[in-house]
C-alpha cells in the first residue's frame, strides 16, 4: 500500500490533500521568507488518528514537519523538502476548567484565544499572550516555548505546562496529563517536549496551568531618548510597581511604519526616538501605584491608558510592527536576548552591524523587561545570510542567546553550535537520536541534518 492509501485509511480522504492549490496556504510561512513543497498535507482529527499517521510515515520512511497555526517565524513550520505536513488544527477540544487547582486540558490545534476565552469564563487567566493570539494554537505555542509581553510576569508557555500528551516518531502515545503539582518519577519528558519544535515528538493536548483573573489595569507609554533610559525606567517600575506585568519597547522608526499602515494618527504628539509601554495588573485599581513609579524615575509625560479600549488602542501599536514591517519588505526576523546591562550597546550597534551586512534597514522593537529584542532587517535578499549573521554574532558578544523566544527553526540552525557550544549540541544530538532515530521529525530544524545524522 503506498503512504497517500495508508493516511486515508487513518483519517479519511477528505484530510488527505495532494492538489497543489489546496496544499498551498500550508507551504509558505508568515514572513514569507521558507517555504516549499509538501508531498502531503494530512489532516488527522484526534490523538489516535496522530498516532496512526505517524505510524504510516515512520513505516513508509517518510518526514514530517507538523503545523498548527503556521504563525511560527523561523521557518519551522512549512516543508522544505517534501516533507509530509503534518496539520494539528482539527484538534480543538478543551475541556472543563478545573477550578480549585487551576488548570485545563486543551486539545493542541485550539487557538491561544480559544484557551484564554475558556480560562476567563471561569474567572481564570491564561496569563500568556500575543498578536497571533486568533490564528496559533496551543500545540505551536508550546512547541515553541512561546513568550510575549506577559512572560515577564508570568513565564514563557513552560512555565504553564503542568503536563502534556505527544506521540513519538514510532507512532506510540506518551500521556502525562493529571497535572499533578509534584511528580518526580522518571524524565520529565513533557518539558523536553516543551520548545522542541516539532524535532521530538507532536504534541495532541496540553494541560495548562491558570493563572488568577486580575482585572484590574493600566498602561502607560512612556517617550524616551535612549535605550539607557528605557533600562533604568524598567529598573524603577521593577522597584516601585509591584503590579508589573507588561514592559515592551519599540523605537521611532517602527512607529512611523505601524501608523502608515495602519493609516491611524500618532497618539503621541511630542514624538521620541524610543518609546517604552509598560502595563500593571492587580485586583484592584493600579493606576496610582504606576502613576507614583513614574514619578518618582521623573516621568512626566507618559500618555497612561486606564480602560480597555485605551489600552488596547496602544498595544495595537505595539503588535502592529510584525504586520507593518511584513507589508514593508520579506524581513529577516531576528529574536535576540541579551543580559540588561548589555541592552543599550546591543540596541546601539545593530544598525551599523547590519548596514556593514548589506541591509538597508532595521526596525527594532521587544520585550524591554526580558531584554528581547526582536531585530528586523528589511532589504536583504532572503538567501543572503550575512545580515543574520552579524546580529546573531553580535548577540552572542554580548553574552546574549540567538534566540529569545521564537525557537531555532531552520533560521538559526546553522548558528545553535556558535551559541550553545560543541558538548551542549553533542548531547542535543543525542537526544534527537534516542527519539527519533530516523530523523522523520521535521528535518533541519533546531540541529542542521549535516553531522551524525
Ligand atoms: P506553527 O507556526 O504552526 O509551528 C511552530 C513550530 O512548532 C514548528 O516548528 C512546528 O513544526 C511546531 N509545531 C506546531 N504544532 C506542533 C505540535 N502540535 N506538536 C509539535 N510541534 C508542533 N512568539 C513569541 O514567543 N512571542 C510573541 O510575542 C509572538 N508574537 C507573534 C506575533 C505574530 C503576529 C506572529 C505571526 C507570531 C508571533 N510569535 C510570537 C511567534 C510564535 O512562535 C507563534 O505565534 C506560535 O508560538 C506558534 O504557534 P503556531 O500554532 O502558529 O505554530
Ligand atoms: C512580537 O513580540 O510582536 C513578536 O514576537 C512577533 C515579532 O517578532 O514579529
Ligand atoms: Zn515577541
């Protein structure tokens, strides 16, 4: 039996697609920089029908790279080499909230907005969030050790796994989903699983840790000279406003773009060149407590946002860069982290790094409070690697990590070694190896399939 007959006997021949025009919104990434040709793109419903595709394929010898939401920004999502796509969106369900331990199961292909609609029906919070809230699904956003701008608070998706359920490359079902608060018994293969990218294993449902409901909020936009500023600012809040939640930056330029294609107004009448937006979140009323914070770091003309739509009025600009710089050009996305006290000299030598690359120009913006700096690089040819590769060289000088948030993908394979060193790689290998001897999951992400394989 050939593999196409073998999936539709798993999952029906509906979800077994092989005409080029319905396979295609699969096969290009966001950015619009990876992509290429699946062999197939197969849809399976649930963990059992995962479990029997995988089977399929593994026996059949053929790769695979899963998919939810195709929001993912280093290239790890699409196929790059016939690969079979493997489309985790039908997977949807969410079950009961459990209220008094404050978690929930939820079905890998739902959306983040479907998690935290459901979590805020029970009074409770996902505590996880970001622009690809409506379109990534829980299974992506774990794979990914997905951040945004709560993580300073909250954590990254890690820190809300209290256990998941996968199916390896054999097609066998791992399930630790009771959520215990305490088990030591054995490997913690979900957090292995966690930021794994689709290299280890796919992921079929997540038990996902809530967070309290706190309703209460403000935000503040705060207009900066520097990027030494904006740190000790984030210093102060960090002191003063316990209520911290949310503490993102982005820079001038990049606001100028948002507006423009968002064809809105600035709501910043004195523009700067930097521009800091901070949010608090408590049960009750944190305005003064952020307003006194401000005060005392000598701020005087933030523009504070103390009702929904205010709020969400100045996000919008915040998120609004992926799209803006998206209808701009074919970015090179570059997700860097660098310890605080290396912020401003990082933020400071990227343009020269990238203009000595080549590139015309780059848009910078981030997580002020995790010191992640999304670097965007516009006028690159998509193949040409030497802007990446001053940015990335540039982060690791600094004591930084090639990737923040966003995982390694394909984009940042060829650099993991530079950063993580030769003896972290040799046991990332290994790994690999153990769980996936035949390299069937998503080939070349996170480890180039070069050496040892
Ligand atoms: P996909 O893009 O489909 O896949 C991403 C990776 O996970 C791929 O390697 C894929 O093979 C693997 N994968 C997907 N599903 C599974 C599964 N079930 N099992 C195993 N592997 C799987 N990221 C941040 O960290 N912080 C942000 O603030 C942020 N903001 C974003 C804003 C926008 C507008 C966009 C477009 C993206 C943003 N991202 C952000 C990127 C982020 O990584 C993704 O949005 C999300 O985590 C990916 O989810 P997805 O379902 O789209 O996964
Ligand atoms: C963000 O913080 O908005 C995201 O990580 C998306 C991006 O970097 O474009
Ligand atoms: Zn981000």
């Amino acid at each position: 039996m050939d593999l196409r007959q073998a999936l539709v006997e798993v999952v029906g021949s509906r979800h077994v697609l092989s005409d080029p025009e319905l396979k295609s919104s699969y096969e290009r990434d966001y950015t619009g920089r990876y992509g290429g040709r699946a062999r197939l793109v197969v849809r399976p419903a649930d963990t059992e029908q995962v479990a029997g595709v995988m089977a399929a394929c593994a026996r059949a010898g053929a790769a695979i790279v899963p998919q939810g939401g195709n929001t993912g920004l280093v290239g790890a999502s699409v196929p790059r080499n016939g690969e079979v796509l493997l489309s985790l969106q039908r997977l949807t369900a969410i079950g009961d909230v459990d209220e008094a331990i404050g978690q929930v199961t939820v079905g890998a292909g739902a959306t983040l907005a479907a998690l935290q609609d459901a979590a805020k029906a029970a009074d409770q919070d996902a505590a996880l969030d970001f622009g690809a809230r409506d379109s990534c699904t829980d299974g992506g956003v774990v794979a990914c050790d997905a951040g945004g701008a709560r993580a300073l608070r909250h954590g990254t998706a890690r820190a809300h796994v209290a256990g998941l359920e996968a199916v390896l490359a054999d097609g066998s079902i791992v399930s630790r989903l009771a959520g215990l608060t305490k088990d030591n018994a054995g490997y913690n293969l979900p957090q292995l699983l966690v930021g794994s990218e689709g290299t280890l294993g796919i992921i079929t449902r997540v038990r996902w840790k809530l967070a309290p409901l706190l309703a209460a909020r403000v935000a503040a936009l705060v207009p900066l000279q520097t990027a030494r500023e904006a740190a000790d600012l984030l210093r102060a809040l960090r002191a003063d406003a316990p209520s911290l939640e949310s503490c993102d930056f982005f820079l001038d330029e990049g606001l100028e773009l948002v507006l423009e294609h968002q064809q809105r107004e600035s709501p910043i009448k004195d523009r700067s060149p930097f521009y800091v937006l901070a949010e608090c979140a408590a049960q009750s009323d944190p305005t003064e407590e952020l307003a006194a914070a401000l005060e005392d770091a000598g701020i005087d003309d933030a523009l504070i946002a103390d009702d929904t739509a205010s709020r969400r009025g100045l996000w919008t600009l915040r998120e609004g860069h992926t799209d803006a710089i998206n209808a701009a050009g074919v970015p090179h996305k570059l997700d860097i982290g660098v310890p605080l006290r290396e912020l401003d000299r990082f933020i400071d030598a990227v343009p020269g790094a990238v203009e000595q690359a080549g590139a015309e120009r780059v848009i910078l913006f981030g997580h002020l409070g995790d010191g992640n700096v999304h670097v965007n690089v516009l006028g690159a040819d998509p193949d040409d690697e030497r802007p990446d590769e001053a940015v990335l060289e540039l982060a690791i000088k600094c004591g930084g990590t090639i990737s923040a948030e966003h995982g390694v993908g394909v984009a940042k394979a060829a650099y993991l070694e530079r950063a993580r060193g030769p003896a972290e790689l040799a046991a990332m290998r290994a790994i690999k190896r153990a769980l996936d001897p035949d390299n069937l999951l998503n080939p070349g992400a996170v480890l180039t399939a070069t050496r040892g394989r």
